[in-house]
C-alpha cells in the first residue's frame, strides 16, 4: 500500500476532490496546514504597511491506495492542482506497511 500525501492550494481541493471520486478514488483525509518552500513565504499589505508571511497556508491531502493505485492518484492530483505557478504544491509518496478498520478488524487492501 501507499501513502499519498499532496499539500496543495485551498482553492484546488474541491477539484481534487471531484477528480479523486469521478477516477473511483473515495476516501481521503484533509487537514489545513502551514509551510514555506522555495517561495520562502509572500508579502501582503496591512493598513498600508507591507509585511512578510512566512508560512503560507495549504491544504493537506492525504490518500491510501494499493501499490498499484499509486501512479493513477498522483496524476489525477497533478491534473487537479496544477496552475503553472510557484506554490502549487508537493506530492509526498511512502510505503504502508499495515492498515486496519477499526469496525470490522479487516487489514491491509481489504481495509481500504
């Protein structure tokens, strides 16, 4: 099994989202987040002064999906996410070793 997890913008969600399901893809997890990467932050305006944030906000996606799944995911969440521009994100890939639903004690693909 694999771990995806895509930190991407907020307004992309939905559309990832929409794409996951309509690809078969159905469960995720979504967490908001904060981070910097080579954008190292932005300048906005606040009362006529500029200020830097450093850490710019993002949304974690976070799907498990077997081995074979994988490639077929990340596309359909480089399609979903993709703008052009600096700050589109990260994808993260990692292997499961183990996966469990609590309801019925299934494991591994069967828990998926």
């Amino acid at each position: 099994m694999k771990k995806i997890e895509a930190i991407v913008r907020h307004h992309k969600l939905e559309e990832i989202r929409d794409a996951l399901v309509g690809k078969g893809f159905h469960g995720m997890t979504i967490c908001e987040v904060q981070g910097f990467g080579r954008q190292k932050g932005r300048s906005e305006m606040y009362r006529g002064s500029e200020y830097t944030v450093e850490f710019v906000p993002k949304v974690k996606v976070e799907v498990v999906v077997p081995d074979a799944s994988a490639s077929a995911v990340i596309e359909v969440i480089v399609a979903a996410a993709k703008t052009g521009q600096v700050g589109d994100g990260k994808i993260f890939v990692s292997d499961l070793c183990q996966a469990i639903r609590v309801r019925t004690g299934e494991a591994d693909d069967a828990a998926l």
